[in-house]
C-alpha cells in the first residue's frame, strides 16, 4: 500500500473515531443564522456533512484527474508504439538498401575480377604465343648454326681424311 493512501486512511479512521466519540455534542442542537434567518439546527451534524460532501467531490475529482492521466498515458504509449513501428521500418529499409548496395557492390567487383581474369588470360596467351615464336625463331637459328657446323665438320674431315 502507498505511504499517501495509508496517511488518508489514518486521517479518515481519526475523523472518524473523533465522530463516535462526540455524536452527541455532533447532534446537539444551535442556533444558526442563514443571512435572512436563523434555524435551529446541529452544527456538528452540518459540518460533518460538508466534510463528507467535500471529500466526496474530491474523490470525484481525484477520479477524473486519475482517468484523465491513464488516457493521456494511453494515447502516448499508442504514438510512442507508432514510433518505434515507424523506426523499425525504417531500419528494416535501410537494411534492405545497404543489402542491394552491398549485393551491387559485389557483384561489380566480381565482374571486375573476371575482366582481370580475362585480360591476364589473354596476357599470358600472348606472351606464350610470343614465347613460342621466339623460342621457334632460335629453334631455326640453332638449327641452321648446328647444319653449318656439321657442313664444315664434313668438309673439313673430308679434305683431312687420311685416306685421301
């Protein structure tokens, strides 16, 4: 229990203890003026009926101001759920944005790859084919130093042949 509603049970429980112990001066009849006239009335019984009067209009009105604040709670819970809907599909929406821009991003550095790929391919085809013309060039060439040398070994073994 709260420390205010325990303090407004207290208060009641001595107001009341206070009325059981005086009802009769309560009920005790006085003269009392109205302006224009005087009654002959109890003055305790009156004042004891305004306090239950005032306490019952405060009440009402603790009560409205109470409802007032649970719907002025509620409808701001509803627009801060709002929010967060919002918010969260706007995260979802820039998720989703960075997913495509990654997506696109690694599809173009792929397609980037395989042209490198592709240039270093036929880099490398051109240079064997080069290689190879190269290396058939020096094929001819060694072959026609290696047919001279033979020619002058021939000629030269034949002119130094003992024989003739």
């Amino acid at each position: 229990m709260k420390l205010r509603t325990l303090m407004l049970l207290l208060v009641l429980l001595a107001i009341t203890l206070f009325v059981a112990l005086n009802w009769p001066v309560i009920l005790a009849p006085t003269t009392l003026s109205l302006l224009v006239t005087t009654v002959e009335a109890p003055l305790g019984l009156i004042m004891l009926g305004m306090l239950i009067l005032l306490t019952g209009v405060f009440m009402v009105f603790a009560g409205f101001h109470q409802t007032s604040i649970l719907l002025e709670a509620r409808q701001q819970a509803k627009e801060l759920q709002a929010q967060r809907k919002l918010a969260d599909q706007a995260e979802a929406s820039r998720i989703t944005e960075l997913h495509q821009l990654l997506t696109a991003t690694l599809q173009k550095l792929d397609q980037q790859a395989q042209e490198n790929r592709l240039a270093t391919h036929a880099r490398i085809d051109a240079l064997e084919q080069s290689l190879r013309a190269a290396l058939s060039q020096e094929t001819t060439t060694l072959s026609a130093y290696i047919g001279e040398l033979e020619d002058r070994l021939e000629r030269g073994a034949v002119g130094n042949h003992p024989l003739r």
